[in-house]
C-alpha cells in the first residue's frame, strides 16, 4: 500500500493543476492517469481561447507543458494506472488500480468527461481536421465557412446559434423531425435564416482531402442518400462523465456528474472533485484550470482540520 497525502485521479488540465498546487504546496501528491493521451484537451489541434497564447497552441503541446511544470515541482504521475475503485474509511481513501493499493486522507478526482461519437467511416480520420465536439472551442476556425451541427438536444441547439454569429451557413442534422431542445432554443433556432435544418437523417460518412470536405447523408424515411458539402462537422450527441468507479461512493446527477459545492468539495469528507467530471455550467481548460487550484485550497484546509 503506497501512502501520500493527496491523490488525484486524471491527467487532464484540473488534475495537473491541481497537481502543481499540491505539489508546491509540498503534500505528498500522486496523479493516476489511465491512459496516454491523456483527455480531450490533448487530442486538440489548435487551442486558441486559453490566455496567455496569442497564437494559439497544439492541445498537446499546453499538457504536455502542464506536465513539465507539475514534474518540476515533485508530482509522481504514473501514467497507464486505471482505477477500478474507490474505498472510504474513517480517515483515509483508497484507490484500487488493478493489483496496486494507493491511501490519502484526501482524494481529488479529475477524471473528464467523453464525448459521444457518431461512430461512422471518416469520424477518428477527420477528428481534428474538421470534425469537433466542440463548438465555443474550435468554431472561430470556420468563420465565414459552411458548417453542420449533428444533434438536437439543448447543446447541440447552444452550439448552432453560437456557431450562426460566426459561419456563413449552419446545416443542422437531426435524425428525428422534431427537436428535444428547450422551446426558447428551438424558437431562436428556426426563426435564424442562416440555420437550416435537415429532418429524419443520419450521417452515414465524412469525405474529404486534409480536411472535411462532404458528408454523405441518409433520410430515415426513405432510405435516399445525398453529399452534403461543409467545412466543418460539429457533432453535439451527448457526453457520458468517466465516473462509473466511484459511482456508489459520492453523489452524482442524474445525467452522472459529480455533485460538489464552489469549493470543490463532495458530500463525502476528503473526496473532492475538479474539472469536466464535476457538474458546473462551463466545460473548458480555463475552467479545469481553475477547478484543480480550488479543489487544492480546500484539500489542504481539510487535511489541516485533520486530528
């Protein structure tokens, strides 16, 4: 059994933060990663909305400083280490990865979110290179250009009216012929003249050359087949927080966020919660940045209230 003071499960931006912080602040600090590479922001080809970087940077190359800048202050991070489970005494946390046993008194998790795929040829080829899952991150790339958004929930909705003040076109692919968006979404939505909406389809496949070119499309009603021609694929059918391996140890909602207050903290003493995993109303690096340097402040506010 490894003991430390804090552990953090998750490589993302909220766990390397959070990882600096407690590292500086010199707790023992230990970060699970499960996999390589490590969440969303990483797979990001260009990130433009993060202070400090008027030219934007490659998702990779800002983790990947992250990660140096979290080494150089102590943190052990031991990538390729999932997590099956959580246990909670008394005073301490254990984390279960396998046939390793690692205790904290406090535990912060950091392990995002994923989003939904559509599952289709051109998807993981195009990912990047035209396709997004999200639009307030990637939609100034396409100013001016055609575009679709594939959904037709409340996100998808948020992001096709997003996405009108900045492209020439919106394409908005549903595959029912009514939308399960709020009305007020809805209302907004239909009454935009650069907004069209294409009922009872599916994409069947993205095409293109360096970038996304043509997406074939299918009516569910007849079964006809037509080339829709965009520079950009904007796919909003849901995401599914990585929360599975503490879902009986802490409150989650019902869509599987965790449930914490505005310091971080769960209902569970010691166990905290930062970034794409918590429930919150804004899903970005600037605000997984933010979350692990919370979360931080109140883990060593518990642990000095510790007997």
């Amino acid at each position: 059994m490894e003991e430390h003071h804090v552990i953090i499960i998750g490589g993302g931006p909220a766990g390397l933060t959070a990882g600096i912080y407690a590292s500086r602040a010199h707790l023992k600090t230990i970060l699970l990663e499960s996999m390589i590479p490590s969440g969303q922001a990483y797979m990001a080809e260009k990130i433009e909305n993060y202070p400090g970087f008027p030219d934007g940077i490659s998702g990779r190359e800002l983790i990947e400083r992250f990660t140096q800048q979290a080494s150089r202050f102590g943190l052990d991070i031991q990538r390729f280490t999932a997590v099956d489970k959580v246990e909670v005494t008394k005073d301490t946390r254990t984390v279960i990865a396998g046939d390793k046993k690692f205790s904290a008194p406090a535990l912060i998790i950091t392990s995002g979110a994923k989003y939904h795929t559509l599952g289709i040829s051109g998807e993981e080829e195009f990912s990047g290179k035209g396709i997004s899952y999200c639009a307030t991150c990637d939609g100034a790339f396409f100013k001016d250009q055609d575009v679709t958004v594939v959904g037709g929930g409340d996100a998808a909705l948020e992001d096709v009216l997003y996405l009108s003040r900045l492209t020439r076109k919106v394409y908005v692919i549903h595959r029912r012929d009514q939308l399960r968006a709020q009305k007020i979404l809805q209302r907004k939505a239909l009454e935009e003249p650069t907004i069209e909406f294409i009922w009872d389809t599916v994409v069947r496949e993205i095409t293109g050359g360096d970038a996304v070119k043509t997406l074939l499309l299918e009516n569910g009603r007849d079964s006809k087949q037509k080339e829709l021609a965009v520079s950009g694929v904007f796919i909003a059918v849901g995401q599914s927080p990585n929360t599975d391996f503490v879902r009986d140890v802490v409150e989650l909602d019902d869509k599987g966020y965790i449930i914490t207050d505005q310091d971080c903290a769960t209902a569970e003493a010691g166990i905290f919660a930062a970034g794409d995993v918590r429930q919150k109303g804004l899903r970005q690096i600037s605000t997984a940045v933010g979350d692990g340097a919370l979360a931080v402040a109140a883990v060593e506010r518990y642990i000095e209230g510790q007997p």
